[in-house]
C-alpha cells in the first residue's frame, strides 16, 4: 500500500510539468494572411503607366512655361504712361486758338491721355484728356471753344440735366444718366469743358477745382462776333 502511494504521488507531481512542455498546436493554414502574387508582366505594365504619366506631366508643365513667363502678371498699382498734361497743352495751343487747360488735381489723378482732337468724329474740334482717378475710375475731359448743342449732347450721353454743382467757386451743370456715368458742364473764359465718367463726384469736384484755377490761370478766349454780311 505504501508503494501505492508513492506512485500515484510521482504521477501527480509529473503530470502538470508534461502538460506544460506539449508544444502548441501549429495554425491552420485557413488562418494565415494570403498574399497575392502580381506576375511578372502585369507588375511592369503598372510600372510603365505610372512613369509614362510623370512624363506627360512634365512635357505638360514644359509646354506651358515658356508662356507664364512670357506673360508675367501685372503690377499691383498697374501700368502708368508718362504723360505730361502741361507740355502736350502748350503744343496744342496754337491749333486750338486758346490754351487747354492742364488741371493740377495732385498725384492721385493719373493722365491716360493728353490730345487734340479733330473735327472728324463728332464736328467739333476739342482738348481731350483722361483722367484714372484715385479710386481707380476714370473721368474724360473735353473743352473746346466751339461748343453746340449737338456737341453737348454727344459728350453728356444725352443725359438729363440733374442739377448744378459747386466746384472752384463756379456752378457747373450736372449731367446723370442714372447708369453710374454723369457729366459736369462748365461755360467759362470763352470755352466749354465737359468732364464725363463714372467716378464719385466727390472726385469729379476736385477735378473740376484744378479745371477752374487753370482756365483762371489762362488767358480768356475772346470770341468774335459773327460778320453779318453785306446787303
């Protein structure tokens, strides 16, 4: 009996440490990741597309450069011509038989343009000057001294008389279209200027200002009556 025990002892101590020495079971092959196989051929086809697209793009982006930098974009304040009002003014005198006015409105009116114009287009010579103002909208001056009503009409756009305005201690007419262009009609020292545009007429009043101390500046136009003709 005592032998008995004694092995059913060892049998019990062994047991556990057998137990813990088995090996584990191996995964089942259903478990285990699959990793797909590209062959040979597909995966240098799939490489052939990717480099022959990098290469369309680059002959793209080196299609396109040569003209961004053939065109580079405008300056912020954008371009202005040199364009001296008072040096253009005193050529044209002796064609237009008074001197143009050429308003100092200050650094922020910019001249586009300083000419005199003939006859051809609208029947009366004029001074004409354009002005970009300082809110970047744009004013047109025209005086001549041999203003009509028809005349008139052409450079006010046909636009009712809307009221009068102050500017330079001169009442000018005031032209509104009701479109966002007016005009500011002066008769003054002989000839008569028209300042035409879309500009606030905050704007306008300091042009028309400039205007009036320069015809004030300039020698009054003396127009000579008409010669009745002889019986």
């Amino acid at each position: 009996m005592g032998d008995y025990r004694r092995v059913s002892d060892t049998q019990d101590q062994s047991a556990p440490t057998s137990r813990a020495q088995a090996p584990a079971p191996s995964p089942s092959p259903a478990s285990q990741p699959v990793k797909p196989v590209i062959p040979a051929a597909a995966a240098k086809r799939a490489n052939a597309s990717v480099i022959g697209m990098i290469i369309a793009l680059l002959v793209s982006v080196a299609a396109f450069l040569p003209i961004v930098l053939m065109n580079p974009s405008p300056k912020s304040d954008g371009f202005r011509p040199n364009i001296d009002v008072s040096a253009v003014a005193q050529n044209a005198a002796g064609v237009a038989g008074f001197t143009p006015v050429a308003p100092a409105a200050g650094d922020t009116f910019h001249p586009n343009y300083a000419r005199w114009a003939a006859a051809a287009g609208t029947g009366v010579a004029a001074w004409e000057v354009g002005y970009v103002t300082p809110k970047e909208k744009f004013i047109g001056l025209t005086q001549t001294s041999k203003a009509n009503p028809t005349w008139l009409v052409q450079q006010t756009k046909n636009a009712p008389v809307t009221g009068t305005r102050n500017a330079g201690g001169k009442e000018w007419e005031l032209h509104d279209t009701g479109k966002g262009e007016k005009s500011m009609v002066l008769a003054y020292r002989g000839t008569t200027v028209v300042l035409a545009g879309d500009a606030q007429l905050e704007e306008f009043a300091v042009l028309a200002a400039a205007v009036v101390k320069s015809l004030e500046s300039n020698p009054a136009v003396i127009v000579s009556p008409s010669v009745s003709p002889t019986p």
